[in-house]
C-alpha cells in the first residue's frame, strides 16, 4: 500500500485464494461462506501494485538469488521473503499421508470434507476419526459433527480423537483440558489418550499397542511440521526442518532471505507455531523488508509471553483461553466471529 520508487514486488502463492485458518472451523461448521474466508490474493496484489504469480515456488538458490518456479521463468531477487507456511505433520507415519486427510493444505482439507459430505448424504458414514488433541483436532472434530447433525437430521456418525498426549491442548491452561473433555464427553466423543499410532491402514488406524480403530475417514491435525521443500534451499534450518532465522526475520545464513510465520523458528524463543504469533511478525517483517532495501537498520520482533486463544465448539459457542484466564460462552464465540470478520474486512480491498 505504500510503494517504494523502483522497487517490484512479486508475489507467488499455488492459490488464489488464502485461507484464514481462524474461521476455517466455522467454514467447516457452515456458520461462513468460503469467500468469507479467504483473502483474494490477486485482486490484493493488484491493489498493492505488485506482480502475482500463480504457483508454487519449486526451489531457492540463495547463492545465485533465484526462486524457481514450478511454472514459469525463474525470478531473481535482491530481497526475499519466505512465509510458507508449515505441512501436516506426517512424516514418519507408515500410511499416514497416504490414507488420511491432512489438515494442510487447507484447499485439499475442504475438497475431503465436501466429498465426505456427499458420502454421508449418499450413503451414511459410520465413524470418523480425528488424530491429534491440538486446537485444530479439537476444533474441526466438534465443527464436523455440528454440520453433519445440521445436514442430516438422522445422522448417527460417530467420532473418535486419538492423541498421544495425557491431555487434551497441551500449552493451555490444564483448565481448559478440563472444559473440552467434558464438552467431548457430552457429545458422545470416543477418546484416546497416551495414544501413539504407528501407522495407517486404509480405513484402519493402527496403535502402538495393536489397538486397531475403523473409520471411514481419518483426518490428521497432529500439528505443524517443516515443509521438505525447506531442506533444499540451502538455508539454515532449525533441529525441525524450520527456516532458522534471528529476531529480525532474516535468515541467519543468507541476509538477503527473510522468513516469517510458521515456517521460521526465531533462535532464543520459544512460542507455538499459530497464526496469533505469524500475524505479528506481519509489521516488522514489512518494516524489515524496506530497511533492508534502503540499507537501514532492522528492527527486532520479540514474540509475546502469552496470547489468547479463543478455541470453538462447532455451536456457535467457544472457549476463551489466555494464560491462567479460561472461560467459555456463546459470547465468547460472538467476540472470536468480530475480531476474525473484522481481519478479513481488512483484505477485502475493492476489486
Ligand atoms: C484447522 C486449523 C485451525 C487453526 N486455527 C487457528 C486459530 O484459531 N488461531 C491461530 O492463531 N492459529 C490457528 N491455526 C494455526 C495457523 O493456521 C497457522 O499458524 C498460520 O496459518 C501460519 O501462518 P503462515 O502465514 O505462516 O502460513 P499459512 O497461513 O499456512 O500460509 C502459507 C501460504 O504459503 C503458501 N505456500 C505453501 N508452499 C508454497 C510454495 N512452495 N510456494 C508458494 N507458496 C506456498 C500456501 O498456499 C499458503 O497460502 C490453525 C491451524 C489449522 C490447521
């Protein structure tokens, strides 16, 4: 919105349309239509002045300063910025990517929920499962049965969570263990905990005990993993897989690479890969971009102590979660609808 003389800007996205993931639980729900949403990439890249390339950027030479595309010339750059986002993690998992619906990327999540949709209006489904006592596991479990009892009056699917921790939204309160355990109970939710799997079947998940679960689908939220992409770059990476970079967002191998969001790991800190943390790294990364440029010095992020989650329940009903701080009401969900509507208000430029 504020262009600097000389300066072009590209940017390169498989997608057209970005999804924001806060009210993916409530797309899911049915409570939002997709273009609520999602961030229309290219008509913001218009409005912004900049080139907007559709597709996956394939490799990055910092040494030559290139991005190779997936379709398309090569670009060459004086400054990047990388903020990739992070996959499902699967990886070491016999079956997993295989046979299971990975949360990531969000395009191929909403193509699985809608056939399983139609699948469960065609031929009823019997069980779902749901890998992962994470936020989103949580989330978009509770959001898949409100909108499958909506949809069909006698739907009788059942669901199970699995996860391989003793507790559900590990990093929360233990409060707020408490409070989605008993709303899991209430809605008849299957849980399993100290669950490791060792790998997917198709339709079947298999413990580590030999326990083997049916589903007819078996969606994946076990968290963020790097993208493997990342370990080609050349790029430093932290233990993960991550982009390792220092508190300005640069890259502590290639100055002239910037990261921000959930593929990025900041060296010293310790904080979640959420979205809360990658839309604060949005104004210093802007601000370290045009520094860099005009050869000024960079600014640090200093990630927040503590943030405030407000996790759903699929009903129009969520759960407020910020340190010790745990409460839970339909207000609650009215506030999270404001404070996402309103982020979205501010991409929706005119066309
Ligand atoms: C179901 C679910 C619910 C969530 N809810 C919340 C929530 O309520 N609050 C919260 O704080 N966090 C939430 N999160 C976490 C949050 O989604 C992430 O932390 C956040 O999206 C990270 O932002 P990002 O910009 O780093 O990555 P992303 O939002 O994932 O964006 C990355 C972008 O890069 C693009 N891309 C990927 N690879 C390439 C490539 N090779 N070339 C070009 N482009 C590429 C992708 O298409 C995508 O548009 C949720 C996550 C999930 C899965």
């Amino acid at each position: 919105m504020r262009p600097i003389a000389g300066v072009d800007i590209t940017l390169v996205s498989p997608v057209r349309f970005a999804p924001y993931s806060g009210m993916l639980p409530g797309l899911i729900a049915g409570h939002y239509k997709h273009h609520e949403c999602h961030i229309d990439l290219e008509r913001l890249a218009r409005f912004a002045g900049a080139r907007f390339l559709r597709t996956l950027s394939h490799d990055v030479d910092p040494a030559r300063r290139e991005v190779v595309l997936a379709e398309g010339p090569t670009i060459r750059y004086d400054i990047l910025s990388i903020d990739v986002g992070s996959t499902s993690a699967m990886a070491g998992i016999p079956g997993a990517a295989e046979n299971a619906i990975a949360v990531r990327p969000v395009e191929t999540l909403l193509q699985a929920w809608n056939a399983l949709i139609e699948r469960a209006g065609a031929n009823g489904l019997g069980m779902l499962a749901v890998v992962g006592g994470g936020a989103a596991g949580v989330e978009l479990l509770l959001a898949m049965q409100y909108r499958l009892a909506q949809l069909f009056e006698r739907s009788t699917v059942r669901f199970v969570l699995v996860t391989d921790t003793d507790r559900l939204l590990i990093g929360h309160d233990p409060k707020v263990h408490s409070v989605f355990k008993r709303i899991l109970s209430e809605r008849q939710i299957e849980l399993h905990f100290v669950s490791r799997i060792a790998r997917v079947e198709p339709n079947v998940v298999v413990m580590a005990n030999g326990q083997r679960i049916a589903a007819d689908a078996i969606v994946w939220a076990t968290g963020a993993g790097a993208s493997p992409r990342l370990s080609e770059t050349g790029l430093a990476l932290d233990t993960a897989g991550f982009i390792a970079v220092n508190e300005h967002l640069q890259s502590i191998s290639s100055p002239a690479v910037f990261a921000a969001g959930d593929c990025a790991t900041i060296g010293g800190y310790a904080y979640p890969k959420s979205g809360v943390y990658a839309v604060r790294q949005g104004p210093p990364l802007a601000a370290n971009l045009r520094r860099s440029l005009a050869g000024v010095p960079l600014i640090a992020y200093r990630p927040q102590h503590r943030a405030l989650a407000l996790i759903s329940t699929g009903d129009k009903y969520a759960v407020a979660s910020c340190g010790p701080l745990v409460f839970e009401s339909a207000w609650v969900w009215r506030w999270k609808d404001y404070i996402d509507r309103r982020f979205m208000a501010k991409y929706n430029v005119p066309g």
